[in-house]
C-alpha cells in the first residue's frame, strides 16, 4: 500500500478508484492519465497506455465525429458529449460476460486547464442500463401487440363487450355492442350504463352498484345470466349477460380503479325459436291430449325411451314407477301380439314399410289388457340405414275394438238372419209352388177335360179365374225369388245359343191376348237385320222383355206398343226399345224409376191403379245389367216411354244375319206349323213307356201320373226315395225315365239318387223341384240326375223332356251332358 | 430594452453561423444531410415567453440545457415538442422503435444533438467575443423545469432582468421537418455587452 502511496498521487488514487474510465490526453492526443477502471476494462495497465498516443492506439477516432469536435473542444473549451453507441463506442471494449457485445459508453469530453492543454474523457459504462431499456422496450412492444390484438379482438368479437366503471360510466364499447343497442361508441362512452336498459332496471341499477361497491355482495357478477336490453331505438332485447370485475392499474396513478365488464349475446333469434319450438311442443302436445294419444321417442341403440306422461298415465302408471327404457313396454305387451308387434318393428327397421303400425294389447297397471293402437316412424337413420332413433305414438283403442267386434257380431248375424231369409224365401216358394203345380196343372185339366162348350159359362169364367190367377201368384213367387237371389248376389245368367228374334215372336204371343184385351196393338219392328243367334241367356232377356212388354201393356190405354230392335255394331250389342203411348212420366217420376229401387213405381198411388210387385223392373235392370247395360228410361208425361235395354251379343263371326223380311217369312211358317192340323201331332208320344214317379205329394202324384199316362205311358208311383229305390232295384222290366222329386220324406231324392248311381244304376234321372234356383239344379246334377224339371210343371215341357229321355241310352246321354 | 431591426439583424447572422456549423456536424455524424435555419431572432423577458411561445405555437415540454459562463453568463436552451424532440433523436440515431419518454437512448442522443448545436451556436458567440466561456454538460430537462430555468437566470443576475433571445428554429432531417426553438438567456448587460461586440459604432 505505502508504495502505491508513494508512487502515486492522491488525485491519482482517486480516479483510480472512480467507477469510470478515465484517460487524460494533451492537445496532441497523447496518453498522460489512465485510470485503474480504463485498465481493467481495456486491459492496457496505466504504465504502458501512458506515453502512448490515443488516435494511434484507436485509429477510428480519427473519423469526423470524434477528431473533429475534440479539436474544436481544445479551440473553445466546450465540453463534448458522445452518446453511447454499440457500432462505434469510443474506445472499444469487450465485454466480460458471455454475450461477445462491446461494453456502451457514455463519454464526454472536457478541456482541463487554463491552457486549454488537456483534455479529459469519462466513460461510463451504461450497457446493463441500456440492456435493461431494450429489454423493457421489448416487453412494451409485447404488451402493445397484446394490446392491439386485445383490442382486435373486442373489436371484432362476435359478442357485446362493454366496460364499465364502478360509477356506471361507459368506458369501452366494441362495434358488436355498436350492432346489439344501435349506438356508435362515441355516442355512449363516458355515459351511464343505464341508457342501455329499460324501466325499471335503469333506476335500480345505480343503487345495485353502490350497494356492491359498499358490500361486495354479488347479483350478477362471475355468472351469466338472461337481462333486457334497451337498443337506441327503443326497442327492447332479450340479450345474455355475463359481468367481470376487473382491477386495471391506471397510468401514472397507483391508486386501482374498478371496472366491470360485461359480455352480452343477442338472444331474439334464440328466443324466436326456442319460442317456436316452445308453440310447436305445445300444439303436439295439445295435439296429443286432444287424441289421447301417449308419445313414446325411442333411442335404439341405448334402449332409452321418453314415455310422455299421457302414456304413462293412461296405463294407469306412475310416472316415477316407470323406467323409461324399451323394455318396460315390451315387458307389458300382450304374450299373443308379441311377435306381431316384433314382427312389424323388424319389418318398419329394415325400410320395408315407411310407417309402423299396429294394433296390440298392453297391459294396464291393474292387469287388465288393454287395444292400442301404435303407429310410429324411424326417424333417424345412420349412413348404413341402420335405425337409431324412432318416435310414435299409442292411443287406446280398446272402446274402438270392442265396437268392431260387435259390428262384426251384427254382421255375423245379420248375415245369418239373411241367410234365413233366403232359406226361408227358397222354402217357400217350395211350398207355394207344390200346391201350384197342383192348381194349374188341374186348371189345365178341366180346360181340356172336356168339351168346353157345353159347360155352362159361369163355370168356364170361374176355372178362367182361376188360371189367371194362379199364374199371377206364380209370377209374384218368381220374382220375390229372382229379388232374393239379387240381393243375395247369387243372381247369375248363362251365355248360350239365343234366338232372339224368336224371344221376341214368344213375348209377342204370349201377352197378344193381354193387348188385345185393352184395345192395343203391339208391333215388331227391326230398324237393322239383327243375328240369327246370339250368346246370351234366353230365359233372361224374355224375362226383361216381357217385363218392358207388360209394363207398357199396363200402364197404356189407347195406342200402341212398339218393339223396336237394331244391332249396334260399334258396341256389338242388341237394342231392344219398348216405345208406348201411355201415360208417361214426369220428370221427377221418370228419375225415380231410373234408380231402379226394389217395390218402387212412379209413385205409391200407381200401385193401387195398376197393380205389380214393383220388383219386375227392379229385376230386369239388374239382368239387363248382367247382360249388357242397364235400362235406359225416356218418358214424356201424356205422351208415352220408351224403355231401351241393350244385350252383349258375344262373337258374332260366322252367324246368319235376318232381314227384317227374313224374320217375318220364318214367323209365318212357325205360325202355320202350329196351325197344322191336330192329326199330326203324335197325342201319345210316350206309348209303351214305364216310368216311375217319386213324389210324396198324393195330389202331385195324381196330376203327373194323368198327364203321363194320357201320353200313352204306363206310371208307377213311389212315395219316397226309399220306395223309389227299392221299386227300382227290384222291378222285373226296367223303367225308361225315372221321374225323382227332390224333396221328400224319409229318403228324398238326392239322396235316392245317389245311392242309385253308386249302385251303377244307368238309367236316366229327371229330377222334379220347385227350386228354381240356379243352385239347386247344379245341386241336382251333382246327386247324379240327368235333367231337370221346375215345377209348377209345364206339361208340354215335361212331356219332352221325358220323351227324350225314354229313347236315348246312357252312352247318348253321356254325349248329350258332355 | 429594446433592440431595434439592426441589432437584431446582427443577432441572427451570430446565431445562424453558429447553426450553420451545428448543421454540417450533424450532417457529418449522420452521414446524411441536415439542414438546420434560424429565420427570425425575437428578444423578450422572461415573463413575455409563454405569450410568445403562444403565439408561435411552440412546445418546450423536452428541453436540452447547457450553462456558460464568462465574459457572458447564462443558459443555451434547444426545446422540442416530446413527439418531435423524438422523431429527431430517433432519425439522427437510426433508431426504428418507436417513441419513448422513458428510453435512455433517446435521451442520449438528444444530449448530443443538443452538444453539438449549442456548443455551435455558442462558438459563435464566443468567437465574438473573443473571450472563453466555461461551459456545463448539456442536459435533458423537462417542460417542468423550465420556469426554474428561466427564474434561476433571473435570481443569479440580482436586480437585472433577464433578456431572452429567441429563435424559432426549423430542422430538415431525411427529408423531415422538424420545428423547435433555440433559446439564450441572458442578462440584459450581457445584451449589450454582445451588442457592442457586435455592432461597435452604434449607439448601445
């Protein structure tokens, strides 16, 4: 120490010891002063840098920024001042960290002395305090980019976001809340809060602030909540509102300053359609109620399902007692529509049906099983179709169910109760027609019993009366049958060889007399040649015919009735018109009878006059029907109608046309054959004939036995089909025809039958019935009878028939059935 | 006291070599050219300057001081706006970043830039003179010492008022204008003393 003391000054220890660099030059730049920090820092020690010339040991100080001003400096004793700078310091010198930097230098110059002979720099080492400006600059420049993003954010963000003061005073309002209330920031910054609410949230909101900032109790801070909103406007909003506090540090004040910010969501378009969702709920809802329909939604793939409380309810369920999972309900399912109801599930799953429905039991909470009816839809597929989730509804349909059953019982019975009505009608035209036959077949008798003309007149007139109307009620008996078998829907019609023309000749005839009882004439007229034959069934169109015929007979008292056929050809069809001058109808009856309603005439007091079931034409539209179209009706009151039926006439290749002078020359000979002389006629066309009569009736037996017998045939009779048989099978000549009614006591004659042809008897069968109906001679054919006669019997018929019978063998009638 | 058009015509030829010198300096610091302009010299006192400073539309809120002393006594003062007083500091330093009252750096540069062109303006005067004036370092002040300034001058010099010469003062930097103010206060003997130094035949 005593020898640094020696050798060194005491300023000299003093600048040594200063923090700075200290180098003393003369005016020629040469080192006189070299303190110990300059030493360290340059590693130069004070005893070498001394002597030696600074520009020489630091040749950049020779550029203008320094030489110069230092000169000027030793000129005018002004001090000079070199602001730190990294790329040229004043005397360059590294740094001892790690960072390879030269040390920043703050350096001034000032001129020593009076002579102005010395200069002396300082420098002072200010590179940690300029590190820590860079880094402070850094962190600033961090902060504005946080800052600017943070403002791009609250500028760009989606939701309102305004700040407040703790006194309500806007502070910050972004271009969302610009949007949201329909002000402009600058209109609303520095202004209460409140503008931006309605009554009466506006006058509570003061005190809410105050009331927070004294006791910090919290209404809406730290959670969001649903508020109204007040737009410039006026109108008001529903907005989302959540509140922060924040606690900003204001520039240049120590003190904290409050701030709330509050984020807000426009929720009107939330609102509209959880509203809408709201009505639309409600509506199914109400929809549901009013239907009493229970709503099931079905998550597939969980088995979680949402039973609506309508359900639930309606099964008698608890709502908590039910476990909203599928297999509650499949658990309550009736055992016996379990795989139905599987069945229609899996069906609907597999996109084979777009509904689901189904009618099922479920069973009640009491235990009684109850009919719903479920109807449903899968209404969420996944990519592969697979169901996922499926939504339906049920509703109770047991009332519904049990009114079904009972219809269908009603139906049951009614069916039933028609069915013996038809059996009824069926046995009674049986019952009715027996005796007939008995009636008119005697009638006939005494008609050719004897000779006429000697009876005395009253006699003639009552069996006359008789006949007449007898053959009346016969009618009435058809057509209550023919009605049966209409609405029964079993009326059929056959397609056969038909004559027309000779349909009309025999309509003709047969009610000629009736005419001509009234003074009117009947006419045939044919405005086209018509066919020869037609497809058709024969029975049937004179049916109509003489029905049309009858009726215009009836209902006509001076005139005509015209019969007036054409062939349409483009239609292929037969038009027969019936044209009379009667009465005619108006247009209110003519509408009436067009309906064609069964026992309906023009009107009620028609009837009386005129007489008729009021079936005929009822029958004849639905034949006419059958055969072709049905009746077409033109009437003029006063004037007359003209009913028009138009006949299918089937292929029509091959078959001989008629002219109408054709048809007439063939009517003229028919009429003269029938007006040969009686001689011709064979009167005993079954001589030598045996033939055996089954039928239980003994006034029956009596009538068929005479008018056989008087055709020359010798008749044995069998009370029963059992009689029958045994008369049969132990005869010693064989009978030509066996005649069988069909109902009989004991045996009857199905049943005979039978058991003849299984005993391989071959003989020809007629059976006798008076069934008339379609049915029953098929019922006939299938016992094994051969033909078939419908009594009451027409004698002349019945004498053919027979005769036909009696001279062929079973080899002909098998070709002859065939 | 009142100068008239000649004195002051005198004043701002003194002024303008000495801004003349600071312009090349800092044209050769910089490397690029600097052109610095007194156009006009307004003398006032102290208790004139805010009015004046009103008038001209001047900032005095960044400050760079230096003292002198001498044959003549008193203070050199360049003022800036802050925003321009910066913009100078950042175009002479190359400096990219942007503002700061508190950056060091700034404030360094501005002490040499505030070195040179006092330490100009006031070789001037003192080559007039022909005297040596002892001079202080050049330091930053704020707008908030300048009334101190202004009254310190005032204190110093006992019972005599203080005359302000005043300069409103344009730099042309990189093609940048940047106005600010050059101020010497002195005392009014001061005044006359550089009067006659300047103008010896008229009548002081």
């Amino acid at each position: 120490m005593n020898k640094v003391l020696d050798t060194k000054s005491l300023t000299e220890q003093q600048i040594d010891l200063l923090p700075l660099g200290i180098c003393v030059i003369d005016s020629d730049f040469n080192i006189v002063c070299w303190n110990k920090a300059l030493a360290q820092w340059t590693e130069i020690i004070s005893e070498e840098a001394i002597g030696l010339n600074l520009l020489a040991l630091y040749p950049h100080l020779e550029s203008p920024r320094f030489l110069s001003r230092i000169n000027n400096a030793f000129k005018s004793c002004q001090p000079v001042i070199f602001s730190p700078s990294s790329t040229r310091p004043f005397i360059p010198i590294s740094l001892d960290d790690e960072s390879g930097e030269s040390m920043l230098q703050k350096a001034t110059l000032v001129i020593l002395g009076e002579q102005k002979k010395y200069a002396q720099i300082s420098l002072l080492d200010v590179t940690e305090q300029y590190r820590q400006i860079q880094a402070l600059r850094a962190e600033k420049e961090k902060h504005r980019a946080s800052q600017s993003r943070t403002l791009a954010i609250l500028k760009t963000a989606a939701d309102a976001i305004v700040t407040i003061t703790s006194e309500g005073a806007i502070e910050s309002f972004n271009s969302a809340a610009e949007q949201l209330f329909g002000y402009s920031a600058s209109e609303v910054l520095g202004k209460n809060v409140k503008l931006l609410m309605p009554s009466p949230f506006a006058e509570e909101h003061d005190g809410y602030l105050a009331h927070y900032g004294q006791s910090g109790e919290k209404n809406i801070i730290g959670q969001g909540r649903e508020v109204i909103g007040k737009r410039k406007d006026g109108a008001t909003i529903p907005v989302h509102l959540s509140v922060s506090e924040v606690h900003s540090q204001t520039n240049g004040s120590a003190s904290s300053s409050r701030l709330f910010t509050g984020i807000l969501r426009d929720l009107t378009q939330e609102k509209k359609a959880q509203q809408a969702v709201q009505q639309s709920e409600k509506r199914l809802a109400y929809a549901l109620e009013a239907t009493n329909e229970g709503l099931w939604d079905w998550d597939i793939t969980t088995g979680q399902v949402f039973f609506s409380p309508i359900w639930i309810t309606s099964l008698g369920y608890e709502i908590e007692s039910v476990t909203p999972h599928i297999s509650f309900r499949e658990a309550i399912v009736h055992p016996d529509d379990q795989s139905k109801v599987q069945g229609l599930i899996q069906e609907h799953f597999e996109g084979r049906t777009t509904h689901y429905e189904c009618e099922y039991r479920l069973r009640t909470k009491s235990g009684e099983y109850r009919w719903y009816l479920a109807r449903g839809k899968v209404v969420v597929r996944d990519d592969q179709g697979k169901p996922l989730r499926m939504v339906g509804t049920d509703v109770d349909i047991t009332d519904k169910k049990l009114g079904e059953n009972k219809l269908k019982q009603a139906i049951e019975h009614a069916e039933v109760a028609n069915q013996a009505k038809s059996e009824f009608l069926a046995n009674m035209s049986h019952e009715i027609r027996t005796p007939m036959t008995a009636i008119l077949g005697y009638t006939e008798l005494l008609f050719e019993g004897g000779d006429l003309s000697n009876a005395p007149p009253h006699r003639l007139k009552a069996i006359n009366a008789i006949r007449n109307n007898a053959n009346h009620l016969l009618t009435i008996i058809n057509d209550i049958l023919d009605m049966s078998k209409i609405e029964a829907g079993k009326m059929s019609v056959e397609r056969v060889e038909t004559h027309p023309a000779q349909i009309i000749e025999e309509v003709v005839s047969l009610l000629k007399s009736q005419a001509d009882g009234k003074g009117i004439t009947i006419q045939v007229e044919y405005d086209t040649p018509i066919p020869e034959q037609i497809l058709s069934d024969p029975t049937r169109l004179r049916q109509i015919l003489m029905n049309l015929v009858g009726n215009a007979i009836k209902f006509t008292e001076i005139g005509s009735i015209t019969i007036r056929s054409s062939l349409t050809t483009d239609e292929n069809r037969l038009r027969f018109a019936v044209v009379d001058t009667g009465i005619g109808m108006t247009p209110q009856q003519r509408d009436s009878i067009a309906r064609f309603e069964a026992f309906n005439q023009a009107d009620g007091s028609t009837t009386r006059k005129f007489g008729g079931s009021g079936l005929g034409l009822r029958i004849s539209n639905t034949l006419a029907q059958m055969l072709g179209s049905g009746i077409e009706v033109e009437s003029q009151e006063g004037v007359g109608s003209t009913f028009i039926v138009n006949i299918d006439v089937g292929d029509l290749a091959g078959v001989k046309m008629l002219t109408p002078a054709e048809i007439e020359s063939r009517a003229k000979q028919a009429a003269a054959k029938l007006n040969q002389p009686k001689a011709d006629v064979n009167n005993k066309p079954l001589e030598g004939r045996r033939i055996l009569l089954a039928e239980d009736g003994p006034d029956n037996q009596r009538l068929i036995s005479f008018l056989l017998k008087k055709a020359g045939a010798e008749v044995e009779v069998a009370e029963n089909g059992r009689i029958a048989v045994e008369k049969i099978n132990s005869a010693d000549t064989p009978y030509h025809v066996i005649l069988m009614d069909m109902q009989m006591p004991e045996l009857d004659g199905y049943d005979a039958t039978r058991q003849l042809r299984r005993e391989n008897y071959t003989g020809p069968i007629i059976a006798l019935t008076a069934h008339a109906m379609a049915e029953d001679r098929q019922k006939c054919l299938d016992a094994g009878c051969d033909d078939y006669a419908t009594k009451p019997l027409d004698r002349p018929k019945l004498i053919a028939v027979v005769e036909k019978y009696c001279s062929m063998d079973r080899s002909e009638i098998e070709c002859c059935a065939s | 006291m009142k100068l008239n058009e000649i004195q002051l015509d005198a004043l701002t030829e003194i002024i303008n070599i000495g801004t003349g010198q600071a312009a090349n300096s800092l044209s050769e610091l910089t490397g690029s050219r600097i052109e610095l302009s007194v156009p006009c010299l307004h003398v006032c006192g102290n208790s004139d300057l805010g009015d004046l400073a009103e008038k001209f539309g001047l900032d005095f809120s960044t400050l760079i001081q230096q003292s002198f002393e001498g044959d003549v006594s008193g203070q050199a003062l360049l003022a800036f706006a802050k925003d321009s007083a910066f913009d100078l500091a950042r175009t002479v330093g190359g400096i990219e970043t942007d503002d700061d009252e508190l950056d060091e750096e700034l404030h360094g540069i501005l002490e040499e830039i505030g070195n040179i062109v006092l330490n100009s303006v006031m070789g001037s005067v003192a080559n007039l003179l022909e005297c040596n004036l002892a001079y202080t370092l050049p330091k930053i002040r704020s707008e908030k010492s300048f009334g101190k300034i202004i009254g310190n001058c005032a204190n110093n010099t006992s019972q005599s008022e203080t005359m302000i010469l005043f300069a409103d003062t344009a730099v042309n930097i990189a093609s940048r204008d940047i106005r600010g103010s050059l101020l010497l206060l002195f005392e009014t003997g001061d005044i006359r003393v550089l009067l006659s130094a300047l103008l010896p035949d008229s009548v002081v």
